[in-house]
C-alpha cells in the first residue's frame, strides 16, 4: 500500500545504488535541497534508457536549481552498473550524471505506490514521479503506464514552479514559466484583478 501523499513526508529509504561506484544512498541525506525521484520498469528495456538519459542529461540543469535526480527500478545495482559501462549506441546508458537506486527488495516501489501486482509487468514499477521538497515532503506525483516516456522538460518546469510559490507566495498559472505572470491567491486583490485583464481579457 503506497505510503506517499502530497504535503506528507516522503517514505524514507537507504538503499545500494550505482553512481559511477556502488555507494549506500538515503532520502535523508538530501533534505535542504529539492529531489526529483522516478521509477522505471527495468534496465536493459526501450523507452527506459530514452527516459534514463534525459534526465541525465539534464541534471546539471536540476542542480543549479538545488535539486537532484535519483532514478529507482528493482533491478540490483549489479545490473545497473553493467548497463552503464554498456554505450549508448549499443543501448546502454553510457556516462550517468544521477544515481539508480536498486530496489531489489520492492520496498521503496511499494512505499510510493507505483509497484505492478498484476499482468505480465507484475513486480515492476511503473513510471512514477516525485517531486520532493526541501523539508521532504512530496509536492508533485505522476504515475503512468508503460509504453509511454516522460517529457523531461514539463518536470523542470514543475520543479520551477514549485520553488517560484515557495520564494513569492503566489501561484503558478497553467503554462507557466520562469518570467511568466504569476497569480495572487487572493480575489479582492488589485493584482490578481490586473493579471486577469491583461493577460485574459482579450483572448
């Protein structure tokens, strides 16, 4: 039964993970900096590494604004580690710039709700993602079946919206990006009556 909710703490885990070297990675060590975290079904699969390494890709993007991107399936870390040292154009994931979480046991899918108890996918994960704040607790979670990949860039928007309302206190409107309107939560406000107006009124 999944233990994860938005604005509740994020189900804590220690886990083996590859990240260039086999190393122990927890949720609590990363608490002050904003995580995405996602799930996969398996390694050595299609869509996965297209998912896989565009989040790589973009990490650095993540970073700069404080947040990391781990990714989870149940495989071991063993094979995560010799599906990295295998290169891309043979289908490997090549040089990772994030960590893949090994979830051997099924714990942490299970915690987060995203694990499969049924068909021919039973005991993998789906698609899931999460977007935790700095205190730990989950702002954001997407779940989708297989066959489909994430757009990495709506997850950075998200990751951005996310922070804007923490810094400004007002809310993100559908759409919006960095320098884009944003809304004053309140309805007898001058600005919130203004963003109407002008951004609204004549469409």
């Amino acid at each position: 039964m999944s233990k994860a909710f938005i604005n509740k703490p994020a189900p804590a885990f220690t886990t083996t993970a590859w990240d260039g070297s086999v190393k122990t990675i927890s949720l609590d060590q990363y608490l002050g900096k904003w995580v995405l975290l996602f799930f996969y079904p398996f390694d050595f699969t299609f869509v996965c590494p297209t998912e896989i390494i565009s989040f790589s890709d973009a990490a650095e993007t993540f970073r700069k604004m404080n947040c990391e991107v781990l990714g989870c399936s149940i495989d071991s870390h063993f094979v995560h580690a010799e599906w990295c040292k295998k290169p891309r154009k043979e289908g490997g994931l090549g040089n990772m710039q994030i960590p893949l979480l090994a979830d051997v046991s099924k714990q942490i899918s299970s915690d987060y709700g995203v694990l499969i108890t049924e068909g021919d996918a039973k005991g993998a994960a789906y698609r899931g993602t999460f977007i935790i704040d700095p205190k730990g607790n989950i702002r954001h979670i997407s779940i989708n079946d297989l066959p489909v990949g994430r757009n990495i860039d709506e997850y950075i928007r998200l990751v951005q919206a996310f922070q804007f309302v923490e810094e400004h206190g007002e809310v993100c409107p559908a759409k919006w990006k960095p320098g884009a309107k944003s809304m004053v939560p309140d309805h007898n406000s001058s600005k919130l009556k203004e963003y109407w107006e002008n951004e609204h009124a004549k469409k």
